[in-house]
C-alpha cells in the first residue's frame, strides 16, 4: 500500500526538485553521503532535461511557424523535419539519463546490459556496447523505464496513429541528411501532414508521461 508523503516529506520534494540551490543543498545534506551523491545525480539529469528539452521545443516550434508561413518552402519542410529528429534524439537521450539517475537513488539493481541501455556507452564489463535497438524499439524501452523506476506502469499508446507517423518522420531525416536525389531531398505535403500528426502525439504523450512520473514519485 502506497503512503501519502507527510507535509513535511512534500515540503522536501518540493525543495528538492523545484526549490534555488540553497533549498536543495538543505534537503541533501540531511542524507548519507552516497546518497548525497546520488541525489545531485539526479538533479543534474533532470536540470539538464528541462534545459535541453526547453530549447529543443523551441527550436522545433519555430521551424514549425516558419513552415506553415511558407508552406510550399522546402527549406523550412526539410529543417523542420530535421528540427523534430533532433528532439527525439534529446528526448530520448533525457529520459535514459534521468531513468538511470533516479533508479540509482531508489535503490534499483540494474543489469549491466540495462546500464549500457539507458547509459548509451559501453557494458562495464565487456566494454562492448549492446547492439542498438531500432529507433521504435528504442523509444519503446526507454519510455518504459522511465515509468518503471518512478513507480508507474508506462502511459503512453503506441498503438495509436501519431507514433506510427513519428517513427515515419525520424526515418525521413536519414533520407535528408543522406541525400542521394532531387527527390528524396524534397518533403512532400503527405510528409508535412504526417510530421504534423508525429508533433502531436509527442507532445501529448511526454507530457502525460512526465506528469504521470512525477505522481508516481511522489506518491512513492
């Protein structure tokens, strides 16, 4: 049975995570060392998350202005394409950081190979790193963990329309970055609607993911 967190435990968790620096060091330094450490592990994941995700979203929006306001410019098509891809990567690149980060200070006991997953280097170990998943596959798992480690069995529908649209739109980019011809440099309107319905379903889904994260943290 899950506890409600005291007022004081709710206090902490709000310094911890959402207070200056003084307020997070008091919250810290009432705590082991190791756990100290871990701690400031976590928040430097999580202060690198918001900062990345903050600049990625607006890089992603403002290319998005661009296209509609020049919907027939293919340079605006192929950057905003190549702006959405590059979230992904940040995105998922975040969550495995953050995943890790706070499974470590809740005590989980993480395989090697999961190590190298959500670390994206090599096994300890071996030295090898694990063969790459697809990119599917990839944003799968690591949603996946992401609620694992904060308690919650993983929101997100990847049946629906909008992640079959994404996974389309990331595998564009290769094709714009990789250019072999004239016409698979150019975005066609059908690739501008499906890049469209991939914004939405991201947008929906990491931020029901998050918030559903921080409940289960909270409530844990």
């Amino acid at each position: 049975m899950k506890l409600k967190p005291t007022p004081a435990q709710a206090t902490s968790l709000r310094k911890l995570f959402q207070g200056n620096h003084t307020e997070r060091e008091q919250v810290i330094s009432i705590h082991s060392p190791e756990m100290q450490k871990q701690m400031r592990n976590l928040i430097k994941a999580k202060g690198n998350s918001d900062k990345l995700f903050a600049i990625m979203f607006s890089d992603l929006n403002h290319a998005t202005k661009e296209m509609n306001a020049h919907p027939g410019d293919q340079f605006w098509r192929r950057t905003t394409i190549r702006a959405l891809a590059a979230t992904l990567d940040g995105i998922v690149f975040c969550l495995k950081q953050t995943a890790l980060a706070t499974g470590a200070m809740r005590g989980f006991k993480f395989s090697e190979k999961e190590v190298s997953f959500l670390s994206e280097e090599v096994e300890p170990t071996t030295g090898k790193k694990q063969k790459w998943p697809s990119f599917q596959e990839n944003v799968k798992e690591t949603f996946k963990w992401f609620g694992k480690v904060h308690s919650i069995s993983c929101p997100t529908d990847f049946n629906q329309e909008g992640f079959a649209a994404l996974c389309e739109t990331y595998q564009l980019r290769h094709r714009l970055v990789h250019p072999k011809s004239y016409m698979t440099f150019c975005v066609t309107d059908h690739q501008k609607q499906r890049a469209g319905a991939a914004v939405c379903w991201l947008d929906n889904e990491i931020q029901n993911l998050l918030e559903s994260s921080r409940r289960g943290l909270e409530s844990s």
